[in-house]
C-alpha cells in the first residue's frame, strides 16, 4: 500500500488536524478547476469532515474556495472564513436576511464580541439593519466600534429585563445558548415571521452520546417540538449551523474589499506556539479570533 504522508486521500484518519480557516496561496488544481489557478490568493473554512487547516497544505474542493479580498492581509483574512460562513449560514440561509430586505429590520445579537457576533454585526450594519448586542461591560466600546447601534451588558443584573423594555426584535441570533431559550423568544415580534436562531444547539453532543442514526433521531425530535412549541406563540425557533461555502465568501470579500467588514484579530501565535494559541481560545471571553501563522 502506497504511504499518503499528508493523509489527503483518506481524509479523516488519525492524527486528527485541527483548525476550519485557511488563507494562503494554490500550489495544485485539479484537473477540472476551471475558476481558479496556481498561486492564486484564496481564503477557505473547511467542513468538518475534513482534516482540519493547521498545516503547510491543505486539500479543499473548488467549491469551499474563494479569492482572498485584495484588501486584507493573509492573517486578517485567516480570521474571516469560518465566522463568517457561519454567520453567512445562520443569518441568510436559515433567518432568511438579505442586503435587501435588512432596511427595517431590528436584529439582537445575544453574545456580540466573540469570532460569530463580531462578524455578524458588521454584516447586518452593511445591510442596513438596527443591531442590538449583549456583552460584558468591558466590550461594550469595542462592539460599538464595530457598528452595533444599542448595547446591553449581560453582566450588570437581568439582562432578560432590560431588553424586554426594549422594541420587539424581527430575528435573533444567540451566540452563547445555556438558558437564553427561556426568554428570548418573548422578545420577538410575534405573527410576523419573527426568527430566533441558535448557534449552541445539542446536535453534535446527542450524536457523540447516542451513535449518529439514534442521535439524529433525538435531534429531529428535539428541534421539531420546540418548533412547534414556539410556532403556537407566532415565532419561529431554527438551529444555525457553520455551512462551507465559496461563493458564500465571494459575497463576503467583496463587502471586505469595499471596507464594509474588516478582520478582527485579537492574537496572532506562530506555527510552534499552537498549543499557547489553544489555551488562549480555551480562556474563553474572546473579543474576535486567535490567528495562527504557519509560516511567516
Ligand atoms: N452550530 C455551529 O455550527 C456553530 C459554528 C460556530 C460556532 N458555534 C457556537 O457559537 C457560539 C459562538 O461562537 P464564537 O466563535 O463567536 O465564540 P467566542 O469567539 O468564544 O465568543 C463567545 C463570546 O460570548 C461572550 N459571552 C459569554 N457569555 C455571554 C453571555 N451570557 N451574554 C453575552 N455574551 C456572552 C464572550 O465574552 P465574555 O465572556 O467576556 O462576555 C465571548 O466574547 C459558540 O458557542 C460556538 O460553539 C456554533
């Protein structure tokens, strides 16, 4: 048997590669890509299936792929892909915005300052819409740089209480999960379409605990009752998931590249240092994306 020292061909075998973002340049296209070409400068999250970015090459598809906006740097833009693909998947695919239908529209992002939130106020600040955001206190500036219009911080009592005082939201999106599902949903505008849309969900915890074809089963069953529940208060209750998707970032870059959205990099580690850089993202209390440069 022919040895595959990058473990391309087998794809998910041990050891296992971390890391879902990539900004680099093509060495090699397949013989059927037609969009891209050798040193092109290109920016990718990779679906979790595969092996993971943390290394010199990586194989994608032509379909993950897309050129790196002009504007940004290698390190800016490795902060982009995979937040913004989620944001992208959850927003657009699942709460059904637009860049035009975003005009009127009040947003409430629940957990504003991390990788996901950061992304997605200045997307929707780009569309036009009215963001709300909830962080600690000490993010508050940082948020606001980024477009967010209202800011609550989550850490000075109740935060249930003071966005219920506030006008009723047309979608949100919750970054942090735990007990938000308990109140959140009341502060939807009821009969209109209204949509909360939730990052943290049981799904990969359920399929780890009960194998993939029980855990699936519990998923659809979880997510279907609390639809229904919610749907008999005239709202809707969807799961968002990260969704790999180049012409998805196509879109992005060239909001990028028209200074609309700009890379939030709060640490950079070098290649060596991966584990430092774990250990940073494991800290928690981020306010945007931990970068690791493979070569410098
Ligand atoms: N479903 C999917 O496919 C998918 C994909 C990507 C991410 N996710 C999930 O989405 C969530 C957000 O991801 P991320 O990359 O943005 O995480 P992150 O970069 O770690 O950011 C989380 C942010 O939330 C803040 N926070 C914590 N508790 C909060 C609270 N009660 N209210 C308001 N803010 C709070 C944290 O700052 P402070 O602690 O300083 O307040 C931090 O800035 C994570 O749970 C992640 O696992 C899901």
């Amino acid at each position: 048997m022919k040895r595959d020292p990058l473990n391309v061909n087998s794809g998910n075998e041990f050891p296992l590669i971390l890391g879902r973002d990539l900004s680099g340049v093509i060495m090699e296209c397949g013989l059927d890509v037609k969009y891209f070409k050798e040193w092109d400068e290109v920016w990718a999250a990779i679906p979790p299936w595969k092996q993971g970015s943390l290394s010199e090459f990586v194989v994608v598809s032509a379909n993950e792929v897309s050129h790196k906006p002009k504007s940004m740097s290698h390190t800016e833009a490795a902060a982009v892909p995979y937040v913004a693909s989620t944001a992208w998947s959850a927003l657009v695919n699942t709460g059904g915005l637009s860049k035009d239908n975003c005009a009127k529209k009040r947003i409430l992002i629940i957990g504003g300052s991390g990788g996901v939130g950061t992304f997605a106020i200045q997307m929707l600040k780009a569309w036009g819409a009215h963001v709300t955001v909830t962080c600690s206190q000490n993010a508050e500036l940082f948020v606001r740089g980024l477009g967010a219009d209202h800011v609550v911080d989550y850490t000075a009592g109740p935060v249930e209480e003071r966005l219920g005082s506030l006008a009723k939201f047309d979608l949100i999106l919750d970054n942090v999960g735990g007990d938000t599902e308990r109140w959140a949903l009341t502060l939807l505008k009821p009969w209109c379409g209204a949509k909360f849309v939730t990052l943290v969900t049981p799904f990969l915890q359920n399929t780890d605990m009960l194998g993939i074809a029980d855990g699936m089963v519990q998923n659809a069953a979880t997510v279907a009752s609390k639809v229904l529940k919610h749907l008999a208060k005239g709202v809707h209750y969807r799961w968002g998931f990260f969704a790999p998707s180049g012409p998805a970032l196509d879109e992005i870059m060239e909001m990028v590249d028209a200074g609309q959205i700009r890379a939030v990099v709060e640490d950079t580690f070098g290649f060596s240092e991966v584990p430092q850089a774990f250990e940073r993202m494991e800290k928690g209390h981020a306010r945007g994306k931990t970068v690791v440069q493979i070569r410098k």
